[in-house]
C-alpha cells in the first residue's frame, strides 16, 4: 500500500508539469487526530514563507490533482490506521474542500516478541496507540540496526503486522534468532592511485579484519575519510558474506576541484561585523595534505593564519598520528583593557579516533601587549609544549542528544632564559546530555581551569576570563574577569577558573524549540591548583533554536540574576554540549 501511495503521489506530480501549472486553496474539514500540515505535506501543498508576512498563509494545490485526491487521503489514512475513514472532495468558490470523516482507528491489541536479543529499545510500537505503517516500518528498520551494530548479520528475523478489520485491533508478532556474529574479512582497496597511499586510507578506518562487524564503524569511517576532503565519491562495499565474515571493498575517486575559496561578510556576538576570506587547497600534491590560508577582519580583532596539514606521517602498529603547523599574526583591541598583537607558530602531532582526539605539539608567541593609549606596555615571547585529550562518547558531534564528553588541556611555559615567563596552564571540561522519550534535553558543563606561575609576570591574556555564548551568557565574549562580588567583576583575569552551565532545550513546534538555563561562574586571582573562592556569578536566561543540518542555529539572552541591567544576547550555529 505504501508503494502504492508513492507512485500515485508520483504520478501526481509528473502530470502536474506537463503543462503551465494553476494553484488553488485547499482546505480540510473533519480531521481531529491527523494534523492539516500532514495532509498537506501529503499533496505538497505550498504556501507563502513566513516572512512574506503582508500575504495569506492559504495551502495551494496544483488543480490538477483534484481527480485523484480521494483515492491519495484515503491511502493515507489506511497508512495512519484509519481503514474506516470516509473521504469526499468539492470545489467550492474556487477552493478544494477535502471532508474526511476519521472513524475508529486500528488500534495495536498485543505485541508479541519472541527473540534471543534484547530488542526493548528497538520497537516503538506501543500497545493500546493506533497502528501506522511508518511505525511498524521504523521498528523494523530498528531492529536490522541493532542487529547489524552488534554483528549479527545472518539472523533469522520474521516482523509481522495481523490486522483485525471487525475488531479494529492489530497484533505485531517479531521472532528473531540472531545466530553466529559476524566479523570484518579482508579490507581491499579496490583502486589504484598514483597519488594517494593506501596506508592513509587505511589508517581512517575504524575497524580492522577479524573485529565483530559493526555498521557504526563503517559509518565512523566514512566520515573519518571524507574529513579528509580529498574524495569526490566513496564507497566501502560490505554487501558480500562469506562464511560469516563480510569483506570490505573500497573504491573511491580522487577529488578533481581541489582549491576552494569563499568570501562573505557576517556578523556573530563577539566579533559584531566582519568580513572574512578562506582559500583552501584540498588533496595538495596528493596523500590528503591540505593548505590553508584564512583571514578575519572586525573592528575588534584582526587574524591571518595559514595552515598546512599532512595525513599519517608515522604509525606505532594501529596508533597513525597526523601533522599540522599553524602559523599566523592576530590583533585584538576593544575586548580588555588592554590590546594585544601576537604572532604565533604552532606544530601539532594528532591522533583522532572514533571516540579519542588526542594532540602533542609545541607553539611559539610573541604577544606585545598595548595600553589605552596604543603604546606598547609589555613584551613577551613564550615558548610552551602543550597536550590536549578529548574523549567524545556524545551520539552526535553537530547536536548530541545523548552521551558525555571530556576534555583536558594542559601547556607549560619553558623558562629559556633569565626573564622568560614559566607556567603550568590546565583546563578540563566534562559535559553530559540526557533526551529521555519526551524529547526533552537536560545538558550539563563544568568547566575547571588553573595556572600556576614560577617565573616573572605572565600576559594578561593568557590568565582566564569568562563570557559568552560557551560560559557566561550574561557576559559579552571574555567580558568577565577576576570576580569580586555577584554583581561585580574586576578587568584582570584570574589564575584560577570553574564554571557550571546548566540547560533544559525543549520542542516548540517542529524545528523550533526553546531554552532555559543557569550559567555560573568563578574567577579569581588565586595561584595554585584549584585555589577557589566563594565569588561567583549567576546567570539565568532563556533562549530559541531551529535544527539546521548543520546544528542549531541559537539565540540565547541571559542576564545577570542579582543584576538585571548586567544583560547581553548571543548568536550561534552550533551547539554548546
């Protein structure tokens, strides 16, 4: 029936282009259960976008599809469980009018599950709602999922739908038996480049032969591969068994544009406007290295940085570690007060993992630093190995809604001369996401961090100061320095730094959905390790979202909750957690 449905839907659609088309209301009567934005999503009806505010938001059908409107919502209630729906159409005043009279729907009696396989959080068929089709059709598609993560690839699996029409009742009866595991066979790399080692496409998967077979780790490499950016198609090829063990092909084509410039103007809450231009070498001279050269223009801060990536440079048995060196020239004024010019050179060994980002490498800086007057104050040039480790158990990295996250960061200033600046720097992070079935989001992130300096003074700006849509949504960007009182803030940063953010997001109507939060921060002047006082600052504060592809696009307005003129609004693609 489904089938049936699309291609009725298809052929709808074709018919309509043939000629010029003529768009008329439709309007729907009698339906209490499905939605009027379901059944107009069924035909494609259009409307004005909501910006286009001056206009009627009336639904329009193309006039053709009249003749076959009953028989399409008549489908369509079958798929929603409504066997027994009655459906008429008429054009009244130059407008469709769809009467539906729903009736009783098919309601599901007993769901009976006889498996070797804890299938509990794979049915979402519930007993005693009506049944639809697409609910039956996602268990199922559920089930294979599970089935296929833990490596069972050769189950005998039986998924069936009985449906009493008198009684209007249905029962869902599953048997499973999962048999023998599967694992990975032999990995080949079915095509032969000059100019790409296969050893660097190996060392992005995230599986090796003989592991238990795992669709998430075919995915994981997919898109460990296409992070590279050097492939115009890919394909790892599982289809085939053989003896329960599934080879992997790999077939894919070098990319064939490989310099990619953009240049656009923006705004974002710390930058306000600006300008930027991004030139990029993709697949550079082959094996995946990756060129760089970045630009940023605002009233307040100024960057150019050039980057040059190069894959797999050395391996330790399966632990490939990659190299990239940044190097630039930044100016920032405005945000302290004080402005700052650095140059900087940084090397970085990295190593990323499906779960595990791990990097060591070394910068170099000479920050001079500027008073109000634009006259140079302080001069210094560091020296400092750095390490960081992230351990990402999220469900997603552009908008998680399950999982925990951690983080830590540490450099240490070399002290390579009578008046060089040596420091011990950290920050760790952990975050935790919870979506139980209410879709409803509880998020979490505790941030720590702590200096403690041996030698001579140390730059401003390497202390902590807080703000901003990642700590303190009250706050502009690092806006908040050393905190004196709940209401009040020096303009130094601090050697000692903990923050607590705290989030419920939840679904307004389809895309949208909303925010509240707190926001708590500690800064303080203290040296040593976690030396903190009892100043903190409290925000508390709502905000909007609407799901993009690409994450969230927020805007949060926090205020300061012992100061309600201490206020500010912060803009954002991307999530926080």
């Amino acid at each position: 029936m489904r089938y049936i449905l699309i291609l009725l839907l298809l052929t709808l659609s074709l018919s309509s282009n043939n000629s010029k088309a003529t768009f008329i209301p439709i309007i729907f009567k009698g339906n209490n259960i499905v939605s009027t934005s379901d059944l107009e999503a069924v035909v494609g009806a259009k409307k004005e976008p909501i910006f286009i505010f001056w206009k009627e938001k009336v639904a329009k059908i193309n006039l053709k599809m009249y003749p076959r409107l009953k028989e399409t919502f008549t489908l369509f209630y079958k798929n929603e469980g409504f066997y027994d729906a009655n459906i008429s159409t008429y054009k009244d005043n130059n407008t469709i009018v769809v009467n539906i009279e729903e009736n009783r729907p098919i309601l599901i009696k007993d769901i009976i599950v006889n498996s070797d396989l804890d299938l509990s959080d794979s049915i979402t068929l519930n007993i005693g709602e009506r049944f639809r089709a697409k609910d039956f059709k996602e268990t199922k598609r559920n089930i294979h999922k599970v089935l296929l993560t833990q490596g069972y690839c050769s189950p005998e699996l039986s998924t069936k739908a009985y449906l009493d029409l008198e009684k209007y009742i249905a029962y869902i009866k599953i048997d499973l038996e999962k048999k023998k595991l599967c694992h990975f066979g032999k990995i080949t790399i079915k095509t032969k480049s000059p100019t790409m080692n296969d050893d660097i496409v190996l060392s992005r998967l995230h599986f090796e032969e003989g592991d238990v077979f795992n669709i998430e780790k075919i995915k994981e490499s997919y898109e460990a591969l296409y992070s590279l950016e050097s492939f115009d198609q890919l394909t790892l090829d599982y289809s085939r068994k053989l003896y329960n063990k599934k080879p992997v092909d790999i077939i894919y084509k070098e990319i064939s544009k490989k310099i990619h410039t953009r240049m656009g103007l923006g705004y974002a809450t710390d930058l306000k406007f600006q300008g930027r231009f991004y030139w990029e070498y993709r697949n550079y001279h082959g094996n995946g290295k990756k060129l760089v050269f970045d630009t940023l223009l605002s009233k307040d801060r100024k960057r150019v940085e050039s980057r040059f990536f190069v894959p797999y440079i050395y391996s330790i048995k399966d632990y490939h570690l990659d190299f990239l060196n940044s190097i630039g020239y930044s100016q920032e004024r405005d945000i302290h007060n004080f402005d700052e010019h650095v140059a900087f050179d940084k090397l970085y060994l990295i190593h990323a993992g499906s779960e595990w980002y791990n990097s060591i490498g070394l910068g170099v800086e000479q920050r001079d630093i500027f008073n109000a007057s634009q006259i140079l104050d302080k001069h210094f040039f560091l020296i400092y190995p750095f390490i960081k480790f992230i351990y990402d158990k999220r469900d997603s990295k552009l908008n998680p809604k399950n999982g925990f996250y951690f983080s830590h960061n540490m450099e240490y200033g070399l002290q390579y001369s009578s008046d060089s600046t040596s420091y011990l720097k950290y920050e760790d992070e952990l975050r935790f996401i919870y979506t139980p079935l209410s879709d409803i989001t509880f998020s979490s992130v505790g941030r720590l961090g702590a200096i403690q300096l041996y030698k001579n003074s140390m730059p401003e700006s390497k202390k902590f100061f807080a703000g901003g849509a990642f700590t303190n949504r009250a706050y502009g960007y690092d806006r908040l320095g050393v905190v004196e009182s709940p209401t009040k803030d020096s303009d130094f940063g601090g050697f000692t730094f903990a923050n607590l953010s705290l989030e419920v997001n939840f679904p307004i109507y389809k895309n949208f959905r909303g925010a509240i939060f707190n926001d708590n921060t500690m800064i303080s002047e203290s040296q040593g390790i976690w030396e903190f006082s009892n100043r903190v600052i409290s925000s508390a504060g709502m905000g909007f979202r609407y799901e993009t592809p690409l994450g969230p696009f927020k805007i949060d307005l926090g205020v300061n909750v012992h100061d309600k003129s201490q206020r500010a609004i912060h803009f954002q693609v991307g999530q926080s957690f």
